[in-house]
C-alpha cells in the first residue's frame, strides 16, 4: 500500500478497486449481477435476461483457486468503462476484461483471452 508515486485520484481509486471487487465476485460468486445483459448473452447463449441469469447461475461452479491465486493487474478507467488483466488461478492463461458503469455499478462486458 501507500503512495507509489502514482498520480491517479481517490475517486480513481475506488473505481479501480470496485472493478477489482466486481471481477472477484463474479468469478467466486457467479453472480450475474455483475453482468451486462450482452455478456450474460454471450456466457449463455440466451437473450432473455432473467432466463440467462438462471442459467448461468445453476451451470456456476466454485473455481478450485483462491482470491489470493487471482491476479488483477492494469485496471485502466476512462469514464464509465474500464478494462482490467486478470490472470493467475493456476494457470498462466490471462484475459482481458471490460467493464461498463450501469448506473453507478460496475457490471462485466465482455473477457477475452488475451
């Protein structure tokens, strides 16, 4: 912690940790609320929002890693979008998220390997 010599605000801060928090709940959580309707179409392949919502939450599974294996690195916010690296769970496999600002939440866009 402490000043790294870095220049980004407070507010700057809390949305990168905000973003960090809605990555980790959505990975350990599987909670679709933390997703747009557009990502929740393209983890489930169906368009009705509540539909998908149940079946992404009955095909969730608990990952086998740890917050701690998780490695959320480069969160870059502009605006109401922002794009994190997450990696680490046991693998050196790395993907590239987008998050979009929904009234005043973070939800998950899209997340492509990288």
């Amino acid at each position: 912690g402490g000043d790294d010599g870095d220049s980004t605000t407070a507010d700057g801060d809390d949305d990168v940790a905000a973003v960090e928090s809605t990555i980790n709940t959505w990975l350990f959580e599987g909670d679709c609320g933390v997703m747009t309707d557009k990502f929740l179409e393209a983890q489930t392949f169906e368009s009705n929002p509540e539909r998908a919502c149940e079946l992404f939450e009955t095909a969730y599974q608990e990952p086998q890693y740890t917050e701690d294996d998780v490695e959320i690195s480069d969160v870059e916010v502009t605006g109401d979008k922002a794009t994190a690296i997450v990696g680490g769970g046991g693998s050196n496999i790395t993907s590239t998220y987008t998050l979009v600002r929904e009234d005043g939440v973070w939800k998950i866009d899209a997340a492509e390997l990288s």
